[in-house]
C-alpha cells in the first residue's frame, strides 16, 4: 500500500460521490479532469521519489566500493614495505664449489680440517667433525643464517646450554634502546659503589679506577670488549636491575622451545633465541654500531676469530665452567650468523675455573669448518 494507490481509491470514492448525488455530465467530466491530473501528478511524484532513493542506493554502494579497493590497495602496499620480495635460493656449481675447495686447500691440509664442504650440507659437516674428534653431539648446539638468502642450519638448537657471559649482548641492546628513546644519556656519569657484584675484587678495582662512576660508553666497553661482570650490572641497574633486565630480553625474539630467552635462576638458554637476537642486531646496524664497535674489537685471536683472521668479525663470546660459547655475525662476501654453544670441551666440568686450552682450540676449529662451509656454498 502507498500514496499512489491511495490516489487511486480516492478517485473512485469521489465518481461514487458524484454519480450518487445524480450531478450533471459537466461536473463530472471537470471532477474527473482534476482527479486524473492529481493521479498523473501523483505518479510523477510518486517515481521521481524511486528514482532517487535508486540513485542514491547506487552512489552509496560506488563509494563503499571505492574505499574497499582503496583500503585493500593501502593493504597490498603496507605488505609489500613489510615484506620484500623473497631471495631465490641459487645454488653454486660444483664447478664453482671445486675452485674454493682448490683456494683453500692448503688451509684446510695445515688444520687438518678437510671434509667433503662441496657435497655435504652444514649439519652434516659439522658431524663428520664431531666424529673425528669424538665429540658428543650434545655437546655441541648451533644455529646458523645465511643473511643474503634466509637459509639456515641447526643442532640442538632448542637444547639448553649454559650462557656465560654472552648475555652481555642483548644486556647492551636494551641499554641502547633506552638511549634512543631519550631516557638515558651516554655523556652521564653514573654512580657503581653500590652496584651489585659477582667479584669483590674486580667490583673494587672498577670503583677505584673510575673515581666511583662510569659513563654508558664505558660500560659498554668494559662489558663488551673485555667481558667484565662489573659493568654488566652497572648497565642493568640503568634498566631497574639484571632481573628487570631479564624480563625484557624477549623483545629480540623468542625461542620455539620451552626455554623462550635466557634464565636468570640457572643461566641457560638456546640457540635458537640467540640467533634471533643477532638477526635483529644485523638488521638494526646504525642504531648499534658502537655495540658493533666493540664486540668487533672482543678477543682478537680468539674464539669465532682464532683461525679467521682476514674476515671482519662481530663477536660476543661467553665462557663460565663448563660453556665455551660464541655468537657472532661474520662479513664473508655473504654475511651469515651464528650462535654456537658448547659443554665439556676439552675435559671441562661444572666445577672448571679456568678455560680448557684443548676446549678453545676445539671452538676455534668448528668456527673454521662452519665458515669454510659458507665460502664453498655461499660465497
């Protein structure tokens, strides 16, 4: 029912009136002209309103349209930015493979350190070595990014291994995080005669050779560059403390295992959580170039830089007891990342105080066979 069928009823009801009231033919064709013309106009309006509400039905649901393709344009744009277009994987030819194995040859012969780098994957050369030395797989847990192409390795990467001191890394990051947000300042000097220690002799000697008080950079260096505990905790008590700062350490990743970071109650924590943590250290280099800077200049010589010595090589080592460990980003032709954690090197137990010669040599010569993969695959 609509106005237009009321017109209608009307018309009808009125000729009823008329003809009931026995009115002349005149009166009824003039009442019949007017009635008709309100009927005419009627219907006129009556479509007009049609059109309309149709049109602006239409426009409604062109605009929809239109910020629908707009919004899923932004989308495909945004995804794009996040996520660029992935690196084929392109493999060497054996050719290619054969020239690096004849380069390196004589290397390879003076270490001792020869296997099949052309044929077998990572994993398995690292296990030929393993077996030569009579090495225990679990002794050893690595995980290994080629940064040019997102290929990766892994043993034993969710096991948990002792830490040392390569928490000191991700311990630096979060300080300089805090830099960059304008909450703290590298000129200021911070007071350390009260800051909590693990050796009353070092933490004396940092008191009285810094007049009581360190700027970041030196806590950042010392910490670094040397591995002092001292200016590690000078650094947590910047963040609230080493507790507080080890709640935090998740914001560089977290490991697929159940031991997500690194554990304050016994030290341990994985592989697979500290090369997230150098993933994100590679991809954020001008924010950390002084951490760059330091870890670059930690123990020449030694640990991933023992037989690698005309590669530059960014490394936090860490030693406590039992661990020898190493994580390091290392500037081949092709950039790749490593974090290698071991246990009992070299006759070294949970009661060792100090770094077991043999256990050294034993990281230096997997960083070897691991770097020596990478030229004749990757480079």
């Amino acid at each position: 029912f609509c106005p237009l069928d009321l017109l209608f009823f009307s018309y009808f009801f009125i000729i009823l009136k008329i003809r009931r009231k026995n009115l002349s033919k005149k009166y009824i064709t003039i009442a019949v002209a007017v009635i008709s013309s309100l009927c005419l106009i009627g219907l006129f309006i009556f479509f007009a309103i049609e059109w309309k509400m149709a049109y602006e039905k239409q426009s409604r649901m062109n605009a929809e349209a239109t910020s629908s393709a707009s919004h899923q344009s932004q989308k495909e744009k945004e995804a794009a930015i996040e996520k660029p277009e992935e690196t084929k994987l392109v493999q060497k030819s054996p050719e290619e493979k054969q020239k690096v194995m004849e380069a390196d040859g004589p290397t390879m012969d003076a270490l001792g350190l020869r296997y099949d780098y052309a044929n077998l994957d990572l994993t398995q050369v690292v296990q030929a070595y393993l077996a030569e030395t009579g090495i225990e797989q679990s002794q050893i847990a690595f995980s290994y990014k080629d940064l040019t192409t997102g290929q990766t390795f892994a043993v034993n990467d969710t096991q948990p291994m002792t830490a040392g001191s390569t928490y000191k890394l991700p311990l630096n990051m979060l300080v300089v995080d805090e830099v960059a947000e304008g909450k703290l300042s590298m000129e200021e000097r911070f007071d350390i005669t009260q800051t909590h220690f693990e050796y009353q002799g070092e933490h004396d000697n940092y008191v009285a050779a810094f007049n009581g008080a360190m700027s970041i950079p030196d806590m950042q260096e010392y910490s670094l560059v040397y591995s002092e505990n001292t200016p590690a905790y000078a650094l947590a008590e910047r963040l609230g403390g080493m507790d507080k700062a080890y709640e935090m350490f998740s914001r560089y990743g977290q490991s697929k295992g159940d031991l997500k970071t690194i554990s304050r109650e016994n030290n341990k924590t994985t592989t697979d959580y500290y090369i997230q943590v150098l993933e994100y250290l590679s991809k954020n280099q001008e924010k950390y170039k002084d951490i760059l800077y330091y870890i670059g200049e930690s123990f020449p010589g030694e640990y991933y830089k023992r037989y690698l010595r005309d590669i530059t090589i960014y490394q936090k080592p860490g030693y406590v007891r039992e661990a020898l460990n190493v994580d390091a980003l290392v500037m081949e032709e092709k950039p790749y990342i490593v974090a290698l954690y071991t246990a009992y090197l070299g006759g070294s137990t949970e009661s060792s105080d100090e770094i077991s010669g043999l256990g050294i040599e034993q990281v230096g010569q997997l960083a070897y066979v691991i770097n020596e993969w990478h030229r004749v695959n990757k480079n």
